[in-house]
C-alpha cells in the first residue's frame, strides 16, 4: 500500500476514536470490513450488487447509523466526518463506497414525524434506507394517504435495504414542483426489478423499484430535503448538499486509488517495448505531481466547506445561501476534478492499463458515473454562477 494511503487511514480515521461517544465500541473495526471488501469487489460486480453479509459487517461498523438520530442510538455524525469514511471506502471499491453513502440517506428520514422515526427505529439504529424517486409518478389520494402505482430507476443499494422510497406526485401532494413527495415502504411491499447493467459501479445494485397498487399512509411519507422533525445538530446540515457530498467523496477516494496505483506501476513496471521505467521519465514525474496536487487542493476545498457549515451549525447560526452554495460547488467540483486526475492517471498507465483486469479499468469506469449523477452535473456550476452574480439559481439550487 502507497503512503498516501496510509495518509487517509492514520491522519483522518474513519471514525473518532476514544471517549463515552466512541461509535467503535463493540463494534466490528471498519478496516477489517474494508480489507474484505477489496478482496471481494470483483464478486460484487459479478453478482450486480454488494452481498447482504458485507451489508452487515458495515453495519457492525457503524456505518449505516451515521445518520439515525441520537435518540433512535444513532450517531448522527458530522457530515465531513461520515465523507471521510465513505473516501476510504472508495479507495478499496467504488460500488461498496456507493452503497455505504447511504448510511447518509437516513437524513432525508428524519422529515418523517416523530412517531413514524420510533417505529422505523424499532428494530434499532442501523436502518439502511434506498430509494427510487424518477421519474416522479402520479398517485391517488384517498383519505388519509396515497395509493402508489409505478416503477422508478437508480434504486442504489436496494438489495440491502430495510426501506425503500419511491418518487410521488399528484393532487395534494405539496411541494412537487421542488422536490418530490417520497412514500417509504418495507422492502416485501416494493418489486425489485432486476435491470442495472452500465459500464461502471455495477457492483452498486441501482435496479428499477415497481410498485403495483399499494397503499401507504400520509405518515410514511416526507418531501426530500423538507425540515426535520428532529432537532439534532446533522439535521440542519442541508439535506440535499450532503447527498451530493457523500457522493462525490467516492471519487475522492477512487482518485486516491488510481494515483496509488500508477505509483506503484512507476519504479517497478517492466514495459513491453523495453523503454525507461515510468519513474525514470520526466513527463511521467510532472504528470503524476500535477494530478496529486489537483487531488489535494479539490479535497481542502471539499472539506473546508462542510466543516464551514458544521462549525456555524454548532455556533447557533442558520445555513445562509453563500455556504450551501459552496457545500454543492465543493461537491460538483471534487466529483469532475478527481474524474479528471482519474483519466490522466489512467493515461500514465500506459498500454497495461487497456486490459479489462487492471485495477485502473474499473476506477475509470466507475469515476465516469459519478460524474453523471444529477446533484453533481455540470449545470450546478451555473446555479454556483448565479449565486456568485447576485441573480436567481435554477430552481431547487443549491
């Protein structure tokens, strides 16, 4: 393993350690779930999803109550700490990082009422929640909830989870012109239909949800990104710009693993026609420095604005408008920089890295997708643009 690895892991453990509110504690050491996951990341792209006894030791780490509310045994951890650990992650495999973040979902949960959350948590802290939400569908209202028809894409990590969120709209449902009413259903309510078949994070699981006539009370239902119910420090964080955070955090991570990688490759790759060893060429060194500090600045300036946020949060102060726009631009920037750093340390590979079981394949393919998820798509430089010009954002910006 290449010291810059080393970096992440001992300068920035993924979890605090020490003291009453040490997370850790009788809980599986996440490095051990992480060793795992990188011995096993070829069979979760095979099988189209992270198996269900990965799912569980990440549980056993914590993992997946990063977000539950204190009072329902959670964590509820700091934003740019819970980013931190979906990086590692990532350095080990994207499509397990992926499905990680979503120890972050349980944020949008907490808009649920009070009374709903205790049922949810029930069965304790380590909920994992998975949702489908477009195309939005139509649904009918009947008193007191909607009756749900429909079938939604890019239902992340849905093969694992406990609840599963689909995408409504319709007469009464407030707020759709924003963001979408989301109904939560057990997993034995919803159809997974079995489609996800793309050039990157495949290990992710990203099927369609069908649900086919089911009815679900007003009270399992929430608009993303609404206020929550529950007055913890991580709820005020906006909702929607940590979305956008976990997930760029997996490019972090994949961009520190392709630069481990071609440092690797450089003093020691024997080449086919027989030229200079990579660390013995001029452009191999100024190419390889240029991407490292392209990863660190994008990465200072990524957590620089979470923990900006975190440290008004904890002072008392509301979330103004300047700071959520720099929490989506930190995110929009690292996902499309780090994708960057990726192809041209893919570039330096050389020849070795065309083959499909080099490690750079599949960190360049699962970069790419990153980049296309809708709260990391280059438009949000438009709505960072406005904001900065003193003018309207797109709507649902930042």
């Amino acid at each position: 393993m290449q010291a810059s690895s080393v970096e992440v892991q001992v300068r920035e453990p993924a979890w605090p350690h020490g003291g009453a509110d040490d997370p850790t504690t009788g809980m599986l050491d996440l490095e051990v779930v992480i060793a795992e996951i990188a011995a096993r990341r070829d069979e979760f792209d095979e099988r189209s999803h992270v198996p269900r006894d990965v799912i569980a030791k990440l549980k056993l780490a914590g993992v997946f109550r990063a977000s539950t509310p204190k009072r329902f045994g959670g964590t509820a951890l700091a934003p740019a700490a819970f980013f931190r650990i979906i990086e590692r992650i990532a350095i080990a495999d994207g499509s397990a990082a992926w499905v990680a973040a979503f120890g972050s979902a349980n944020i949008y949960l907490a808009a649920l009422p009070a009374d709903t959350q205790r049922v949810l948590y029930q069965g304790g802290p380590d909920q994992i929640f998975a949702g489908a939400l477009y195309p939005v569908q139509a649904a009918e209202r009947i008193e007191g909830g909607w009756r749900v028809n429909g079938q939604w894409k890019f239902a992340s990590g849905c093969k694992g989870a406990d609840w599963l969120g689909v995408g409504i709209g319709g007469a009464g449902a407030a707020g759709q012109a924003a963001q979408p009413l989301t109904a939560v259903f057990p997993p034995g309510e919803v159809e997974i239909v079995e489609n996800w078949d793309v050039v990157g994070l495949q290990g992710t699981g990203s099927h369609d949800l069908r649900v086919s006539g089911k009815v679900i009370d007003d009270a399992w239902t929430f608009i993303r990104g609404a206020a929550s119910t529950i007055d913890e420090p991580v709820y005020r964080y906006p909702s929607v710009s940590y979305q956008a955070g976990v997930h760029a955090a997996v490019n972090l991570g994949l961009a520190r693993a392709a630069l481990d990688v071609v440092t690797g490759m450089s003093g020691s790759q024997v080449t086919t026609t027989g030229a200079p060893r990579l660390a013995d060429r001029p452009h191999f060194r100024i190419e390889l420095a240029k991407c490292e500090a392209a990863l660190r600045s994008t990465r200072a300036f990524f957590y620089e604005a979470a923990e900006q946020v975190w440290d008004s949060i904890h002072a008392g102060r509301p979330v103004s408008v300047e700071q959520a726009n720099l929490l989506r631009l930190s995110a929009i920037h690292a996902a499309h920089t780090t994708s960057d750093v990726i192809q041209r340390c893919y570039k330096l590979g050389g020849i070795a890295a065309i083959y499909r079981t080099h490690r750079l394949q599949r960190i360049v393919r699962d970069s790419m997708v990153v980049t296309q998820h809708a709260l990391l798509g280059e438009s949000g430089y438009d709505g960072a643009g406005a904001i900065f010009s003193g003018v309207p954002a797109f709507k649902g910006y930042p």
